[in-house]
C-alpha cells in the first residue's frame, strides 16, 4: 500500500537475497568475536534457591497475542479488563518489568527469542530467512529430557514460515490450521477464534497427555491481533465511562461519557477482554480434566499492540466535559510522551501452578527483564543450561540486568536509553555517569552483533564450523 506492487517486490528480492550474501562474508571475524565473547562463559549452570524446582513437570506455555501489561489491573466501570491475568499475576511468580525485544519479525521474532535466548537479526526475519541454522532451543532441551514436545496455532502453518522454523525448533508435531475445524461462525480477525482454538486444543492434549509421560507444548493464541475491528465478536465489555448523578430534585441519573469507545485503544481493550476470557476458560477445561496436576504454565506477551498515542493520553487524560483530552496546562494532566510509551510497552511474563498462591514463589519480581532471559532462567528451573543464551537467569542478576531493544535502544532499572536520539531518562534518583551509559551501550551493541554472527553464519553449527577449518 506504501511503495505500490513493483517498488515492493524489488524491495522483496533483495530482502530475500541478501542473507544469503551477508553469510558469504565475514565469517573468519565473526568467528573470532563469537569465541572472544565466549570465552570465559562457564560450562557449566549457576545456581540458585530455584534450581530445579520444576524439573519433571509437564509445562503450557502460552503466546499471547499483542497482550499488554498495562492492562493489568484496569478497569471499567468495575469491571476487570483481564480477570484472568489478574489472577494469575497475583497467585503466581510476576515478572511485571517484562519487554519482548521485537523486531520487523514480531510474533516470529518473539518465539526466536523465547526459545534460544538470540535477538532477531538486523536483516530480514530469523523464521524466514535462516530457518535452517543450527539453535540451541528449549524444545530441543526438553526432547533431550524424554518429552514430548508439540506446538499448536489455528493459522496457517506457513504463515511466519512455522511449519519449518518449528520443526527446526525441536517441536516434534506442529498442529496448525489443518488440524483444527474453522468454520465461518468460529473466526475473529486472522482465523479460529481463540475460545474454540482452546476448546479443539484440550482434546488433543488429552490424547498427547495418556500416550506420552511429560509433555511441553506452546499455545499461540490469535484473536487478540490488530486492527482489533472485530468488536462485534468479542462479547459485551463497555469502555465508556458512566457516573451515577444525584439530582437536587433527588432524581437519580446514570450518565454515560465516550471516553474509550470508537477508540483502536478502547478495541484493543475489547479484544483483550475477550482473550483473556477464553484464556480463563482454557485454564478451567485443562483443571477439569486433570491436566494442571504436575504442570507448570508460563505465559508470555509477545509484543505490545502498537496503538496511538493519542490514545493513550485519552485513557490518562480524559475530560468527560467536553469530550476530548485534558489541556496540558491542566494540574491533573499526565505526562506521557515518547519515553512513556517506550516505557509503557511491556508485556506479562508469569510463571504459574494451581498451588503457588500463597508459597514462597508466589512472588512479583520487578526487575527489569527481557524476553532473551526467558530461556536462562525457566532452564534453571527444569534442569538445563545452554551456554550460548545470551540472556540470563533474572534470579543472578537481580539489580543489574540490561534489556536490548533491536534497534540499540537499552533499558536497565536506572536508564531507559534512546540510541537514536543519544539521550536518556533517568529511572532512579541516582545520578547516572557517562561511564554507566557508555558500558551499557557497548554492552548492547557487542551482544546485538554477537547474537547476529551467530545465526547469519551458523555459528552454532559444530559441522560446518570443522568444515571450515579442514
């Protein structure tokens, strides 16, 4: 729609083609920094109070679609926009300074980094472009452990380049929207709605569960996805704002105010309402059939919605009088600029049983953490390290964790940084160095150069590695 069919698919070639030939160069020096950086990382795990304490359960993972932190927590007339996400953070281990490190790769780039603890790559997508380079994935992790492992998402098994990417991944069976009845009356937005992709989704598992000992299976869930237009679908939930008024006559009048209604911001909320629903009820089909007994759920974000922020200065700065936003001059008007957006985009992490609420794990971590730790630290959990995450376990690095964006912006808990612009907001009353900001920033460009040598040349390839040495 942009640049018109011709300009695109000239553009598409030489996306296409150029993988290809940054692989033909270099690999003699990307080789070098890989071993440099490597160099003095341990063989062996670290570890800590949580080491191995899922180790032998089955684990659902859950992908959920544009689902957004913000929204925990908020309300509506009181109503809870995401019940289901409220519980869980509060009965299980919330990491709520949780960002998912997405590039032009999105879902796909989430997934690369939730499984391997790599960044997408500077050019092209990881799951289109180097679907088959050698990594070292959680899957893989799990299959070397004796489960079985299994991916499902109603949409087409291509989109994203899956059904290649995923087998590369370890998964051993990928249910895609082959495997699923669609039908017309059960679709919102890209394909099968999210409440029947969970009700199919438990009869399969039920089989998986009684032929296999431990199992670990992704679900990626899909209706919550822009442009979130399908709001005659999602169910009832009211985002206006209403106002019981008493009268000095002592009538009584409930007045209804606009607020987030005809709003991308006040759909997205809509949907979500309704993913969250069918997430809660996903949750009650796996206890009714016995499937939350020895099972650990985690649940992660994929990217934020990418909404307006018109939007949101709407939702913190509301004027019901005249419908529209609060004048910046206003007492009551809340800042939010370029840096609390940025700031603004996590995404939920948690880690959840049916018996942590109210254990020693049940807990909020408010460490700031990126999806590239994802890996180290459920590894810990379950009993696996791989050395080449280039994450960590957030449990021994509390207080000093990084978080890098693709395009070189970093977060920390004392500085979110802007690489483009060279400045920064401060998050702490500390006074930050110049020393602080410069290490961080190498640190980040060493790691995002790392984590691409590592996929475009396949450095994890022990083969072609000793190829090229003979």
């Amino acid at each position: 729609m942009r640049f018109g069919i011709y300009v695109y698919q000239v553009n598409d070639l030489v996306t296409s083609i150029q993988p290809k030939i940054n692989a033909m160069f270099g690999y003699d020096r990307a080789k070098k920094s890989f071993d440099d950086y490597y160099v003095n990382v341990s063989d062996v795990a670290q570890t800590n109070q949580y080491t191995n304490i899922f180790e032998g359960k089955n684990v659902v993972v859950i992908h959920g679609e544009s689902m957004m932190t913000n929204a925990i927590g908020l309300q509506f007339n009181g109503v809870d926009v995401t019940p289901t996400l409220n519980r869980l953070s509060k009965e299980g281990m919330y990491f709520s300074n949780f960002y998912s490190e997405v590039s032009v790769g999105t879902s796909s780039d989430s997934e690369l980094t939730y499984n391997t603890s790599l960044m997408p790559t500077k050019s092209g997508t990881a799951f289109v472009s180097y679907s088959d380079r050698v990594f070292n994935s959680t899957p893989k992790y799990f299959n070397d452990k004796g489960y079985y492992t299994f991916s499902m998402h109603a949409n087409n098994a291509d989109f994203w380049n899956r059904r290649n990417m995923h087998a590369n991944l370890g998964y051993q069976r990928f249910y895609a929207k082959a495997d699923f009845k669609v039908e017309p009356e059960n679709t919102i937005g890209l394909g099968l709605s999210d409440k029947e992709f969970f009700k199919q989704s438990i009869k399969k598992l039920n089989t998986i569960n009684k032929k296999n000992e431990n199992w670990y299976g992704l679900f990626i869930m899909l209706s919550n996805h822009t442009p979130f237009s399908d709001v005659e679908k999602y169910g009832e939930f009211d985002v206006s704002l209403k106002e019981t008024v008493t009268h000095e006559d002592g009538t009584v009048e409930e007045v209804v105010y606009p607020y987030m209604e005809n709003t991308k911001l006040g759909n997205y909320f809509k949907s979500l309402h309704y993913a969250d629903q069918a997430l809660g009820e996903f949750i009650t089909m796996l206890d009714e059939n016995g499937l939350l007994e020895d099972t650990v759920f985690v649940l992660y974000g994929d990217h934020d919605a990418r909404l307006p922020k018109a939007d949101y200065r709407r939702l913190y700065n509301y004027d019901k009088e005249n419908d529209s936003v609060l004048d910046e001059s206003d007492p009551n008007y809340v800042i939010f600029d370029s840096y609390q957006y940025e700031l603004g985009r996590k995404v939920p992490f948690i880690i959840w049983t049916k018996d942590m609420a109210g254990s020693e794990l049940n807990m909020e971590i408010t460490d700031v953490m990126g999806m590239i730790d994802v890996q180290p630290t459920l590894g810990n959990m379950f009993g696996f390290y791989n050395k080449y995450a280039l994450g960590h376990d957030i449990f021994n690095i509390r207080g000093s964790n990084i978080v890098v964006f693709p395009n070189g912006n970093w977060v920390s808990d004392k500085v979110y940084y802007n690489s483009q612009k060279g400045e920064y907001l401060s998050l702490t009353p500390e006074a930050i160095s110049e020393e602080y900001i410069k290490n961080c920033t190498e640190y980040t460009n060493n790691l995002l150069d790392v984590s691409n040598n590592i996929i475009v040349f396949d450095l994890l390839n022990e083969d072609k590695y000793k190829e090229s040495v003979e």
